[in-house]
C-alpha cells in the first residue's frame, strides 16, 4: 500500500514545470488516478483523473479545476485538479491528502473516495489560505517597514515602528502623520489584490472617528518562494534587520520586545496558526520560506487615473451596504506620470516626506 511517506517522498522529488503548458505528472498508482505535479512557479498541483468530481463544499468547489491537461509527448486526460501554494508545509499536506484518497479506495472509486476525504480537503484548504495570507501579509508589511526604518533618520525610527497597526485589527496597516499606508501582498505576476473593503482603496475623511488622511497609497509587492540565497530573504531576516536598525537608533530595549510582540500576534489564530515567535527553536514551518521580492509599487489612491470602485460608486445603490463590498483591483504598470512609485526606497522616501 502506498504510504504517506513514499508519497511526500515523490511530492518532493517533482520538479517544476518548465513553462505554464508543460508539467510532468507522476501517478503514486499503476491505476493512474492520483497523480502530482509542479507548475512553473513551484505549485503542487494534485490531479484527479476520470469525469469532473461535484464537492459539496463551496471552500473545495472553489478551489477544484477539472479540464483537459495536456502533456507534451503523451496524450491528454481529462482530471479535476486541485493546487497548493509552495509555502512552508503545503506539500505535506498534498501528500496527506493523497494518501487519504488511495486509503479510501480512489483507485476504483474516486467519486466515492472524494466524498470520504472531502471533509478533509476543505479542512486543509482553508487552513492553507489562511496561513497563507498569513504569511504573505506579514512578508509584505515587514519589507514596507524595514524600507521605513532604513530611509528614517535615527530621531524617527521609533515614530515608524510606532506607525505600524498591520498587526492587529485596524483601518490602516501604517499611519504616518496625515499619510494612510495599505499593503497588499502577491505571489502573482502583477497588482492583483483583493480588497477588503472601500476604505482600503479611499483617504479617510475623519468622520469614522479615526485620523484624517490627506495621502492614501496602496503599496502593491510581489513575492516569490526561492532558493535560500542571493536577494532571497526570511521573516526572520526581515525582523533582525529591523532590529539592528532599531537598536542603531538607540531604539531598541522594551520597544524591540514589544515590536516583537506585535509580530508574534500577527496572523495568530489563522487557520489555527499561532504567528511568527521570532527566536523560537521551531517556528511554524510557514514562516521559514525564502522569498525574492518581484515588483514594489507604491499607487497614490486620490489619482483619478486609477479606476477602482468608490464609496459614491456604490453610494448610489441605495439597498447595498456600502461596507459590505468586497473586491479584487488589477492595479496597471503605470497609472499616470510618477503613479505608482516603484521601488522600496523610493516608496518609503515618498511616504516620509508625504507624512512630514
């Protein structure tokens, strides 16, 4: 029988396709039911071949493509397929899922073996989402701050660790003075984002009872997994760097403890997670990825050239809730002349001397 370890085994031994239309899917069985792949970014993907599968959860309905896949030098097969994200722990739990479809008799009844490990597969898949925007998030605000902290005159280094609210419950990830900072993080190819709400792509006006914002940007970074070298960083790099630049400001003692404070508490609870302790011997495996950063941008948010939707957009429709919009922007290279600012420390001098 195949076991969950000669499954992990061969998850990790797949390489990554070498173009979005090629992958080499390796089956775990000589049925040819269960088999896994890598696409060219470094995505386990999971194929489940025969007629399309119907997931009663609307989580694995989601997140389940069934088509036909093509290979070259082989014939084509129709498979639904699921795909995981290259972080931390997620081919584990590729293998775990496998291995429970093949030990609920996948390879004579996959709709039945489906419906069996399904509970399972959604259990896993929003753990996975969860922890990964976990990750991601925390990635992308660390990087915006430690850009801060490097720009910043020694006097002001203790003001932008201060500025930093991305780690609880809170209207902005950054507030520098009048300035509103929004961080959103991808490991797409552009600026596609999912918004949570019209407050996050307008200046606030005051009248929620928070600060009044004269600037809002939107700083848009791509990340990537990598090997663990070169420009590739970990949060825990991010973190020693803010330290030492902390501490080189004469910002350091109680404020670094609590400064780490606020990283641990970041994402905790997600999908069960429990954050990133900095300095733990075992961190959530999560947290350990290698990332190189692809694109850094900074939008103004008050440039008309950037067509998002607005609170008077949807102000209109008098029987929708205004704070209950949600959406995703694909934000454009350019938007106008000077918008965005690309580059981290170009960013952060923007933000700085908008704020000031």
């Amino acid at each position: 029988m195949t076991t969950y370890e000669s499954v992990l085994q061969l998850i990790e031994s797949v390489p990554s396709a070498a173009s979005a239309d090629h992958r080499d899917v390796r089956w775990l069985t000589d049925a040819h039911v269960v088999g896994v792949a890598r696409d060219h970014d470094g995505q386990v993907e999971v194929f489940l071949a025969g007629a399309g599968l119907s997931p009663s959860s609307c989580v694995v309905r989601a997140a389940i493509e069934f088509r036909t896949w093509h290979r070259k030098g082989t014939p084509a097969f129709d498979a639904s397929r699921l795909l995981f994200p290259s972080l931390g722990y997620f081919d584990q739990v590729a293998a775990f899922i496998c291995t429970e479809l093949l030990r609920g008799g996948a390879d004579v009844s996959l709709r039945q073996a489906f419906a069996q490990t399904e509970p399972i597969i959604e259990l896993a898949i929003e753990r996975l989402r969860l922890s990964n925007q976990a990750v991601l998030g925390l990635a992308g605000e660390l990087l915006m701050l430690d850009a801060l902290c490097r720009r910043a005159a020694d006097e002001q280094v203790a003001l932008v660790i201060g500025s930093w609210d991305g780690w609880k419950r809170s209207s902005r990830d950054f507030a520098w003075g009048s300035t509103g900072v929004e961080v959103k993080t991808t490991t797409r190819s552009g600026s596609s984002h999912l918004v949570e709400g019209i407050h996050q792509v307008e200046r606030s006006d005051g009248s929620d009872g928070g600060a009044s914002e004269d600037r809002l940007f939107l700083v848009s970074i791509g990340l990537q997994p990598a090997e663990p070298e070169g420009n590739a960083f970990t949060i825990a790099q991010l973190v020693e760097r803010i330290i030492a630049r902390m501490d080189g400001a004469g910002a350091g003692g109680s404020a670094t403890d609590k400064f780490l404070a606020h990283v641990a508490e970041y994402g905790a609870g997600a999908g069960g997670g429990y954050g990133y302790v900095h300095g733990a011997e075992a961190p959530d495996p999560s947290y350990t990825t290698p990332f190189l950063t692809t694109f850094f941008r900074a939008y103004d948010m008050s440039d008309k050239a950037i067509e998002v939707l607005r609170r008077d957009d949807i102000a209109v429709r008098h029987h929708v809730d205004v704070s209950s919009v949600r959406f995703r922007v694909e934000l454009p290279i350019t938007a106008s002349l000077g918008n965005p600012v690309v580059g981290a420390n170009q960013v952060a001098q923007v933000i700085l001397g908008a704020g000031a």
